[in-house]
C-alpha cells in the first residue's frame, strides 16, 4: 500500500507540474492545442517531462518504496565492506562515489539509480549478501557502478522521452482523425467522447509497442554492464553471480529499479523483458 499511495501521489505531482509547464509555453507560443503543433507540444512536454521528472526524482523515490537504508557511518564488517568496494570500483570506474545502501527483502538483487554519473546509488538486498559470497556480491556491484559508467540512466530516460512523444502525437492524432470521420457533421473535433476514447485505445496501442523498443535497449545495456563488470573485477566473478542468480526468488522491484537490477522477475515474454536470459549473459562472458 505504501507504494502504490507513493506512486499515485508523485504521479499526481507530476502531471501538475507539467500541466502549469505546458499552459504557460502554449501561452506564450500561442499556439492552439488542436493544431499539430500544439499536439507536438503537448506529446513533448508529457513525453519528456514525465521521464526527466522521473530521473531527477529517482533516488528519493528508490529509497522511499524499497525502504532503502543509506550507509553514511559504517555499523558492521559488512557495511565497511559494501562502502569501500563501491568506492574503489567507482574511482577505477572513473565516477564520483555513489550512495551506498541496504533494503531489506529476500530476493539477491542489487540496484543504480541516480540523475547524474555523480549523483547516483547503489543499493543492495539483504538477500543478496546472505546468499552470495564476497566474490558474488563483488561482482553485483562492479555491474551497478557500470551501469552509472555507463550513462545509462540518462540513455534509458532519453529513450523513454522520444518513445513517450511519439506514444502521445500519434495517438492524439490518429484520435482526432477517427473523431473527425465519425463527427462529421459538427463544427469541432477534438473534445468529444470518441475522441478521448480512441485516444487512450491508441495510447495502450502504441504503448506496448514502445516498451518493446525500451525492453530491446535495456537487455542491450545488461550486456554492456556485464562487459563493465567484468573488467573491474573479472569475468570468472561475474559469471559466478550470474549462476548463483538462477536460484534466486523473482525479483520485487519496480519500474526503473527493476530495469537496473541485476536480476528481473521471472516468466516475462522476451520481448517485454528488461533482462536477457541468464544463460545468454553467462555465454556473453565467455
């Protein structure tokens, strides 16, 4: 319940602001929002808002849905461990340190999230450090700071941002077109029932085709993180975690934390996956 009253509150925050962002910019560029341009506009600002808004908010969020306690004093052999490892792999990484911390849940997981290569977290699962030796656990977070290596958090929300744009233009278009045909005999199209019904029937449409593209980019980049992985601490290590993963439970995490996770959850088609198979990435090593 707390992340879904989390959820939907921020979600709400977040269309106010874009509505305030997209009333002012139509005002001043005095545009209609029937136009093609006002619905390029509109499908801009939402398309990308949405997505930046989400960056720049994700750490909080992270910390607050997954109950993410941040090591700022190490408490334990363990939490010295965490911290000093994350912090020679990001100076051999060539990042600023990232916050370290520990949520509590049995699945082996570890999370990057963060706006910025310099602002960013690591976040590990109690799971993972009682079932992974050092080797394992290593390797885990060689893969987060790499995927912060590798931009990917900035790469990713760009990504989303363009496919959002395109999600909305073309559905508010394709709507308008059917209302026009089907209303043909009113002055205005645009504000009618049909209108906004074909536009949210387009909107899932185009939608599961956009997280297809998503899904295809972020199983490319799990390689790629691997790849990072395996060259700060060896590519032995890393096939190790990855094969101790195939007994994990199916991960908990949501949204851009499930995307950054070393694991994702199981029995998801493939082509909506945001993680290869295991058994690809283990042979990728190789």
């Amino acid at each position: 319940m707390k992340r879904v009253f989390l959820f939907l509150l921020t979600n709400l925050a977040v269309m106010l602001v874009l509505g305030i962002v997209l009333s002012i910019v139509m005002s001043v560029l005095g545009i209609s929002h029937r136009s093609l341009g006002g619905i390029l506009v509109i499908s801009t600002v939402f398309g990308f808002g949405g997505s930046f808004i989400s960056l720049f908010m994700s750490k909080w969020m992270a910390k607050k849905s997954t109950g993410a306690h941040v090591i700022e004093q190490p408490r334990s052999e363990t939490e010295q461990w965490l911290v000093s490892t994350v912090a020679a792999q990001a100076k051999k990484a060539g990042i600023a340190m990232p916050e370290v911390a520990i949520y509590d849940s049995p699945e082996m997981n570890a999370f990057a999230t963060g706006p910025s290569k310099n602002n960013s977290l690591v976040a590990v699962s109690t799971g993972l450090l009682h079932n992974m030796n050092q080797d394992q656990a290593e390797a885990v977070l060689a893969h987060e700071v790499s995927h912060i290596a590798n931009g990917d958090m900035v790469t990713l929300t760009l990504i989303q941002g363009v496919v959002n744009t395109f999600v909305i233009f073309m559905a508010k278009v394709l709507a308008g077109i059917v209302d026009n045909f089907l209303n043909s005999d009113e002055e205005e199209g645009g504000s009618s029932w049909t209108y906004f019904l074909f536009d949210m029937i387009f909107q899932v449409l185009f939608g599961v085709l956009a997280s297809v593209i998503v899904a295809y980019y972020s199983r490319k980049r799990e390689f790629s993180a691997d790849a990072g992985a395996a060259k700060l601490v060896g590519a032995d290590k890393m096939r190790s975690a990855l094969e101790r993963l195939k007994q994990n439970h199916p991960s908990q995490l949501e949204g851009s934390m499930m995307a950054f996770g070393i694991a994702s959850g199981k029995g998801v088609a493939e082509l909506f996956s945001s993680h290869p198979p295991l058994d690809e990435r283990i042979n990728a090593l190789r």
